[in-house]
C-alpha cells in the first residue's frame, strides 16, 4: 500500500460550494490536502469561499483553488486534470431536491448521471482510478428491518433523485468489474443537518426548504410561519417519522476517513454514515425550539407520497474499518442550525 501524506496528495471536490462539499473541503484543508473545487454554482454561492478561508486561514486556504465549471463539460474536466496532478475525487455534484427531481425528471436524470460518466471517463483518460461518491440512504427504500447496514438490501426508489443514486452506484461498481485498479468508495449518508459551529457556514437552499431542518430554522427566523409535519400516524413512539441526523462536520470527516483508508486500494466499499440513533420530527422541533429559545409553531399535514415511516443506520462498518464514528448529538446539531441560520437570516446572499 502507498501511504501518502495529505500535503502530497491533491483531492478534486466536485460540488464543493454546495453544503456538505463545502464542510468537507473545510476539512481537507485543515488536514493539510491540496483542494481543488470544481462547482457551476447552481445550488451555490462564490462567497461560501471567503468562509472557507475566514475558517481555515490564510496558510491553509493556499492550497485551495476554485473552479467554476460544470462537471459535465468535457474540456473544462480535461484542462483541471491536465492542470492539476489530482489523486482522488470526492464527486458532490448533483442536483438533490427530491420533489423537484419528480418535476423535472430529464434535468434530474442528465445532470446527476451525466456529469458522473464524463467525469469518469475524463479520470480514466488521465489516469486518476479514486473516488469517493456520495450516495443515500434513499437506495435502502421501505426497510425491512432496522438497522440497515450495507448488507440490508437496495430497493426501488420513489423518485428521480434516488434512482441517480441507486443507478450511479452500479455504474461506480460497474467500473471497478471492468478494470480492477479503479478504487470506488460509495458513502450512504442519512440525514446531514447542522451547520459549521463557527456559524460562518450552512445550508443555504434555494426557495422552499425540501428538507426537515432548513425549513425548521427558517419558522425559527420568522422567514415562515409554522413547520409542515407530513403525517402523525406512522407506527413510531409519538406517530411522526423517524429519521437518523447526522452533523455535517460529522459527515465531512467521514470523508477524510474514507480518503485516508483508501489510498493505496483498489475495489468497491460503501459505508454508511449516520449515528445509529433515530429522531422524530417532533423531537427535532423540540430541541430546535430549545436551541432558539422559543416555541416552534407547527401543522400536521397528511402524509407526503415516498416518505418511509423510519430508518437509521448501523455505523459499525465505518467505526471498525475506517476509525469514524459520529461526535455529535441532536441538540449540537440544532445548536450549530440555529447559529447559522440567525447570523446569516438570508444565507450567504443575505
Ligand atoms: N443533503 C442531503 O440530505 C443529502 C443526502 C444524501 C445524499 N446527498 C448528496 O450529497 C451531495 C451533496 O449534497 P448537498 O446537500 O451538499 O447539496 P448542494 O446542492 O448544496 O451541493 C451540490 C453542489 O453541486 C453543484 N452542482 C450541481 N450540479 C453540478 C454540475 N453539473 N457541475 C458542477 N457543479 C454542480 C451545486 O452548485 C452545489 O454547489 C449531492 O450529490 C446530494 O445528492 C445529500
């Protein structure tokens, strides 16, 4: 095995303007990798970079440099890898918004799954065989049981976005049948939540929150009266659905994890990243409302289509063979959420 050290090892981050990309390229920073980001923006701001550096500092924001690009551009892939002698790839970019990808299944379908294919051909072509991608809990469906762990199966998604999951996977493994020195991590997040605990970074989406907690700390801001809950008659301890949230710090470092067990290896692992414990939705109101200091208000609403009634992970994969387990609980997530969001009411534009 080849046991390099991160200031000899360069890391491409597609999407890393983006929300977890963004915690984790923090993170590689910090451990002293090369960073080279290659984002269009899409569901980003450029200011998330003065951030990055506002945390890092000045020595270790060096070794980062910005692309602005879509992945799915050829040449522009060709010129970053002529460009930079880059070793792996944490691949982020996509489009992630559940409900919309039902909307607009062809742009769902052609950005997550066509960026993926001309980014793999592209390191092919260049020789880089690493890459880390980020997939979901989406591909385990309606569980049979809990906890998943990697070996629970893969069952049909409910929408676009899940099924680029699950498709993107077999694509990733498909590679590694073909030719055995591609190295293929497949990282199944649950819930990321939470926020930078500096409160300079966040999640900042665009429009109406698809997600639980973006859409808490917006009420919790006053940007929106009262919190959706889809459904309090699932057959769980107070009826809503449960879900396993995980710090975005958490989350990041997981990456690192995955990185630094990777080098040297070749072959296809997935791991998941979750804590182990499930949360419902009215347990995460309450310990937002506890971490803003006020009564969150909130309407029960009838239960959304696709929605499964519970699932969390079982992280003794990640724990045993990468050394990772998660840090943070439920209230350092609502607190870092909280922070975030009151600092920067309008996000990163705002
Ligand atoms: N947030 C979640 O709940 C969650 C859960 C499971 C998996 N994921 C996956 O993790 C990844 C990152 O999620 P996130 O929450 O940080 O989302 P995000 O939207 O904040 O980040 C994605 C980034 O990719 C960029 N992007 C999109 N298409 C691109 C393209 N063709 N070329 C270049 N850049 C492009 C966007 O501008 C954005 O910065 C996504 O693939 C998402 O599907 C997210």
């Amino acid at each position: 095995m080849i046991n390099t050290q991160p200031k000899d090892t360069c890391v491409l981050v597609t999407g890393g303007a983006g929300f977890i990309g963004s915690h984790t390229v923090v993170e590689l920073l910090q451990d002293g990798y090369e960073v080279v980001v290659v984002d269009d923006l899409s569901n980003a701001s450029e200011k998330v970079f003065d951030r990055i550096d506002q945390i890092v500092g000045d020595d270790a924001a060096e070794h980062l440099t910005f692309v602005r690009a879509d992945v799915a551009d050829r040449d522009a892939m060709d010129a970053v890898f002529d460009e930079f002698d880059i070793d792996h790839v944490i691949h982020f970019a996509g489009y992630k918004a559940v409900g919309e990808s039902v909307q607009k299944p062809i742009e769902y379908y052609s950005n997550n799954i066509g960026n993926t294919l001309v980014l793999a051909d592209v390191m092919r072509n260049h020789g880089c065989k690493s890459i880390i991608f980020s997939s979901s809990a989406t591909v385990y469906g309606d569980p049979d049981s809990l906890p998943l762990t990697e070996e629970s199966p893969k069952k049909p998604a409910t929408n676009p976005s899940g099924w680029t999951k699950w498709m993107i996977e077999e694509m990733l493994r498909s590679l590694v049948v073909a030719d055995p020195e591609w190295n293929v991590v497949l990282l199944r997040y649950f819930n990321p939540i939470g926020a930078h605990p500096s409160g300079l970074m966040g999640e900042d989406p665009k429009g109406i929150p698809n997600n639980l907690l973006p859409y808490v700390a917006q009420v919790a801001v006053g940007r929106r009266d009262a919190v959706h809950v889809f459904g309090d008659d699932y057959d769980t301890p107070d009826g809503t659905g449960v879900r396993d949230y995980i710090h975005v710090v958490d989350l990041a470092r997981g990456h690192v994890a995955a990185l630094a067990w990777m080098d040297g290896r070749t072959g296809c692992e997935v791991f998941n990243l979750g804590t182990g414990t499930g949360t419902s939705v009215l347990e995460i109101i309450k310990a937002f409302s506890a971490a803003c200091g006020r009564e969150l208000p909130y309407v029960v609403e009838p239960r959304r289509a696709g929605d499964v009634t519970a699932n969390w992970a079982d992280c003794t994969k990640a724990r045993e063979v990468l050394g990772w387990q998660a840090e943070f609980g439920i209230s350092e997530m609502c607190r870092d959420a909280w922070n975030w969001q009151s600092n920067n009411p309008f996000g990163y534009e705002g």
